[in-house]
C-alpha cells in the first residue's frame, strides 16, 4: 500500500459522531475498529522502514574493531 499518496489529512480531523458509529450502532465498537485499522496501518510503515533502513546497514567490521583484533591477536 502506497501510504504517500495517500488522501488523509495530515492533521487532526473531526468527524460526526453519529456517522462513525452509524455502522456499528455502538460507538465504542466502531473506536475500537478504527484502533485496529491504526494498528495495521502502523505496522506496514514500519516494516517498509526497517527495510528501507537494511539497505543502508552494514554487517562488516569497522576500521577500529579491526585494528583492535589484529592488536588481541598479537598479544
């Protein structure tokens, strides 16, 4: 899902209370489908960070720990 092109406003919006628990007949049942709906939202940006962020990760040695290594090997 392409969460950039997305349409929702980026600040806070207010709705009427009756259309959100209009499906529902129960307001806290419809705050609760919403949370959810958050919940699944948020973790599909976060899967996208952390693998956009892998790409950028390193997985060898630094210079330092190297040079450290070589230095505990010697001795």
């Amino acid at each position: 899902m392409d969460y950039k092109n997305s349409k929702a406003a980026n600040t806070t919006v207010t709705y009427d209370k009756n259309q959100i628990e209009a499906p529902t007949e129960n307001i806290y049942e419809a705050i609760t489908i919403i949370a959810k709906r958050a919940e699944q939202i948020s973790v599909d940006l976060k899967n996208e960070l952390v693998e956009k962020l892998e790409e950028f990760a390193t997985y060898t040695d630094s210079l330092e720990e190297v040079f450290e290594n070589k230095e505990q090997i010697e001795v």
